[in-house]
C-alpha cells in the first residue's frame, strides 16, 4: 500500500530537528547581522573615498591607484579564499567558521581605522578581505541547513533582501559619520555590529557540518586558491593598466585559467573531490551560476563609477550621495523576499530574463544623465535597476543551493559567491578600463592645450576626473574651464560604460532565458526523505 503524501513543513515530512525549527526565523535575522556587516563595509567605503584621497588630516591623501587597492586587496583575498572557506565549513563546522570570519574581520575594522598612510590602510583590508571570505559562504550554507526545502525560496529571498538593506544603511552610515567623524569612523562602525553578530551567532545558531566529509583534498584547495587569485589580480591589474593585452596582465590571467583547469581536471579524476564537477553539468546549476557573474559584471563596473558620477560632477556631499542610493536598496527590501511568487506563477527562466532585462534597460537609461539631468530620474532608473536584481539573485540562488546536496551547502555557497566576486571584480576592471580609456581620450585635448603646465602634471591630471578637478583647484579662477571639460569628458565615458553594462546583462538575459527551468521545473520540491534526516540536519 503506497505511503500517502507528507504535507511540507510538517513533523514528519521534517529534517530540521524541532528546537532548530522553532527558531529558525530567530536564527535567520542573526545570519543577516553578519552579512550585513560585510556589505554595509563596502558600500560605506565607496562614500568615503573621496574623504581618503584628501590630503591629511582630513583624509590618508591616497592617490587613485591606492584607492583602488584599497578596495582591491579586500577583493583578492575574498575572492581567492571564498572557496576554501566553503569546503571548511563544511568540514570543520559552519558556525566555527563564521565565528573565526567575524573576529578577524572585526580585527581587521579596527586596523583599517586607524591606519595611519595609504599603504597600512590597504594591508588591514586585506585581513578584512579573509574574515569577510569565511562570514559570506557560511550564512547562506547555515540558512539551507535550518529551513526546509519548502520554506528556503522565501528564505533566501529575506536574505538577498538583507543585501538591499545594507546597500542602503551602508552609504547613509558613511556620510553621516563623514559629516560628524573622521574617515576612520567608516570602519570603526563595523566593531558593536560584529560584536553583536558575534553573541548572537554563539545563543542561537546550531553548527552544521557533512556528515560524510572524506578525506581533505590539499592539493584541489591549493590549485583552488592559487587559480583564483593568479586570475583576479590579473584582473585587477588589467584595469589598472586600462590595457588588457599587457604582456603581465595576459600572463597572469591565463596562468590563473591555466591553474583552474587544472583543478577542474584533479577534480574529475580524484576519489575525494573538493567539488563534484557533475553539478555543472545541469544545464539550470550552470546557468543560475552564469546568471551571477554576469549580473554583477554589468552592476559593479557601472555603480562604482556612479558614485563619482554623483560627488564629483554633480557637487553632493557623501550624505546625499548615500540618500540617492536608497531606491535602488529599497527596490531589492521589498521585492526579494516576494520573489517567490513570480517565480511560482511564471517560473524561473521568465522572471529572471525579465529582470535581467529591467537591468539591461536602466543601464541603457544612464544615457540619460549628463552634468544637469535632474537627479530623480537616476532615482527611477536605480529603483527599476534594483527591482530588476530582486527578481534575480534569489531565484538563481535557490536553483544553485537546492542543486546541491544539503550537507554540500558550504561549497554550494562558496561557488555561488566566487562566481558573483570574480563578475564584479572584472565588470570593475572592464568597464573601469572602458571609461579610464574614454575619459582620459575626452579631457587629453584640453589637458595638452593648458599653458605652462608641466608634461608629467598633465599626465597624472588625466589619470581620473578625482585628478583633473584637483589641477583646476590648484589652477584657480584659471581652471574653471578644465572643470566644465573633465564633467564633458567624465559623463561621456559613463555612457559609454553604461552600453557595455547593458550588453553584458543582455548577455545574461539570454542565457537565463534559454538554460533555466520554465514553471514546471520550477515548482518547488515538497519533501526530502525521512531517512535522511541525520545527514541534513543542523547539529
């Protein structure tokens, strides 16, 4: 006689233990303490570059290419260690590993206060960079182990929807402490929130590992960590030179490939691999992983450049060029953890070629914007922007994680994150080379034309509007013309920077649109077996 159907979220039909059950909502807020402390870190120091690159005591007087590595260490080390940290929670123990990321990242926050030049300042971030690599694969492998398969769709979609909040309070934090503080200020915030995060994780979290780990695979994870770091700092370097056919930058790209295929090959030959490679062979684990890379290529080579866009051409102080950012956050709060419901009605592949699409759209719309545009049209198209990534991120990470076994979520969410940071990085390097390139092409005639201005100062003034404004600063009443030339040239080589965004993301709409599942295969599983239930469960 056939069993009858269990009905989901119900005792029986239940992995989770009841006690981790009960709190699970509980649980879930903690983790969001702690992702938000790494992304509140970013986007409050993309506020506050403008005060580090003043000269001190107001800021570290860090050039362009300091900036840059301050943001890129963090980047390097995150992005090289993501996936290690993954395979180590899931041996070790998730909540070991988070609690070992958020107090190495909090370390780091204070370091990075009190740094006292540029280059200090760009060591600590790099510890940052190895706290921030355990804290972000831990929380989502965590979540997956504390929710059913029935209840993780909405809850991944409060969790993508913790990202908009901290997109929100990240700048808004930054300019207010900016208005009332010192720069270090922007770091120092990160410390109660860790602290917190911290006690919390240690009350109500419950530690989860694979039950069937096998043996450690040294050799995958050094391939791994080396592959991945040899490819972004190529990456990294590529757009710092804005010349990615450089002898160095070619070299270490393709040796970082090189090492990844590698470890590809070692993976499918090992009795004991680091990442069953069988998972990329379904068509929708592929795309979903597709669809991230290529989503934040397209936002994190233009949003980082807005942000200029914003302080330097249109005159706002770092409080308002937060508050502008707050319909972009506002649009992925509310709309993420709705998601889910799209994605019942139409399924995965329509909602997500749709939003991929919004995005394509508004990044097509910063054509829009020049030196004096009114501002509530960059509010309607981030607002449009962020509903376009709430109907993304959570309907591709949920295909990723149910993808994967449950006691695999550690790996599952380092892939997921690798994939978005390596996108972002070089979306950063790409499109930052594109509008580099097209600034410097912009400004160059009038830079040549200036009477008496050494070679070398014309040379570094065409470096980045941030050094332009600076020589006509220095120039005096002499300068007003190069200033209304650097807005010319700089909101030119956005436009430019934005159509290369906007086909990146229709890129992605297509391949969103043709590899993932349609409504059927998106409906949601409704159980997992009993037996199982030791394997899964959260310890």
């Amino acid at each position: 006689m056939p069993t009858p159907p269990t009905t989901p979220g119900s005792a029986d039909a239940r992995r989770i233990p009841d006690r981790i059950h009960r709190r699970r909502w509980l649980i879930l807020s903690a983790l969001m303490l702690s992702l938000l402390i790494v992304v509140l870190d970013n986007s409050i120091l993309n506020v506050a570059m403008k005060t580090i690159a003043t000269p001190a005591p107001a800021g570290l007087g860090a050039s362009q290419s300091e900036l840059e590595w301050a943001i890129n260490s963090y980047t390097l080390v995150f992005a090289g260690l993501l996936f290690t940290a993954g395979l180590l929670g899931d041996r070790l123990g998730r909540k070991k590993v988070l609690l070992f990321g958020l107090v190495v990242f909090g370390s780091g926050s204070v370091l990075a206060a009190f740094a006292a030049s540029p280059a200090e300042l760009v060591t600590f971030r790099a510890v940052m960079g190895l706290g921030g690599a355990f804290v972000m694969p831990a929380t989502l492998a965590i979540l997956m182990n504390v929710f059913e398969r029935d209840e993780q769709p909405r809850a991944i979609g409060i969790w993508a929807g913790g990202v908009g909040l901290a997109i929100a309070i990240g700048p808004i934090a930054g300019g207010l402490l900016l208005d009332h503080f010192w720069w270090g200020s922007v770091f120092l915030v990160n410390v109660p929130i860790v602290l917190i995060a911290l006690a919390s994780m240690i009350v109500l979290v419950p530690d989860s590992r694979d039950p069937s780990p096998g043996r450690l695979d040294p050799v995958g994870v050094l391939l791994s960590v080396v592959g991945l770091v040899l490819l972004v700092y190529g990456i990294i370097r590529g757009g710092r030179l804005a010349d990615f056919t450089d002898p160095q930058v070619l070299g270490t790209v393709l040796g970082g490939l090189l090492v990844l295929v590698v470890f590809v090959l070692h993976q499918k030959r090992s009795d004991h691999p680091s990442i069953d490679i069988g998972y990329f062979r379904d068509p929708a684990f592929s795309a979903a992983i597709a669809a991230v890379a290529l989503v934040f290529f397209a936002l994190m080579g233009v949003t980082f450049f807005i942000v200029f866009y914003v302080q330097s051409v249109r005159g706002c102080t770092p409080l308002q060029a937060g508050l502008l950012i707050l319909p972009l956050a506002a649009a992925q709060l509310i709309f993420s953890p709705r998601a889910r419901h799209a994605v019942g009605r139409f399924g995965a592949r329509a909602v997500c070629t749709v939003g991929m699409l919004l995005v394509a759209v508004t990044m097509t719309g910063m054509l829009l914007l020049d030196t004096d545009t009114p501002m509530w049209v960059l509010e309607v198209l981030f607002f449009v922007q962020g509903t376009g990534m709430a109907h993304i991120m959570p309907p591709v990470t949920v295909t990723i994680m149910q993808s994967l076994p449950r006691e695999k979520a550690g790996s599952g969410s380092a892939l997921n994150n690798t994939f978005r940071q390596v996108g972002g990085t070089l979306g950063v390097a790409v499109l930052g080379s594109l509008l580099s390139t097209t600034y410097r092409d912009g400004i160059q005639g009038t830079l040549d034309a200036l009477p008496g201005v050494p070679e070398a100062a014309r040379h570094s003034a065409g470096e980045s509007i941030e050094a332009t404004l600076g020589l006509a600063d220095r120039m005096g009443p002499a300068g007003r013309p190069l200033i209304d030339a650097a807005h010319t040239a700089f909101v030119h080589a956005i436009h430019l920077t934005a159509l290369g965004s906007a086909g990146v993301a229709l890129v992605g709409a297509v391949v969103v649109a043709v590899f993932l599942p349609g409504k059927m295969a998106a409906a949601p599983h409704t159980a997992e077996p009993r037996e199982d239930r030791k394997a899964g469960a959260a310890r």
